[in-house]
C-alpha cells in the first residue's frame, strides 16, 4: 500500500510533524508499504539540516533519515524552501527540493493521504 504524509507544520512548538513522521517511520519499516513524506508551508523547515536541541528532546532531522532509511522517499517544496532561504545544500541528507507537480502525482497514486 502506498501512504503519502503532507506535512504542513514546523519541526518544533506543535507535534503535528513529530507524530506524522513517527506514523511514516513506522509503515517505512514494513517493507509492505511505500512511504512518501512531502514537507509544505512551515513544514519546509523540518528538512532544514543539522539541527540541535537538548538532550532527551526528538529530532526530527533524525526522524526524516529514519523513512529514508527504509525507502521512503521526502520531498520539500521548492517555493516553500525560497521563501524561509532554505537551499538545497541546507537540507538533510537524503531529502529533495520537490514541486506541486510532483505532490500532485504523489497524490494521485497513493492509497492513503495523510495530512498533518
């Protein structure tokens, strides 16, 4: 089955992005399922690498290797990138400047979107 996760908020200050990439993490790892994460709006920001927080506290740049890991595939939209200076050099590992051309065929063939 194929599963197609948008995620719209940022890394941190909601958990949107946290529990929409612990969901994508876990389907990534049951090779069943193709995964495909496409990070829009504030969501952009999730890609944005080496990142650093406390001790103890999620990352979500280790979250994002997490699916690509297991085959998973994330795209970041590209004019959500320009507006926040976000270039391509600045994303995780892994990761790719995407279009809503791109979102729009993901869309359209998976079986399940999900949306947070």
């Amino acid at each position: 089955m194929n599963f197609l996760f948008i995620l719209n908020d940022p890394p941190y200050g909601t958990e949107r992005s946290y529990n929409g990439l612990r969901l994508a993490g876990s389907l990534a790892r049951d090779t069943a399922h193709e995964v495909k994460v496409f990070l829009i709006g504030e969501g952009a920001t999730c890609a944005h690498r080496n990142q650093k927080l406390p001790q103890g506290h999620y990352n979500i740049e280790i979250m994002l290797k997490s699916v690509l890991k297991y085959g998973g595939e994330v795209g970041v939209c590209a004019s959500c990138m320009d507006a926040r200076g976000i270039t391509d050099t600045e994303l995780v590992e892994g990761t790719h400047r995407s279009s809503l051309e791109q979102l729009t065929s993901w869309t359209a063939d998976a079986h399940q979107v999900l949306v947070f």
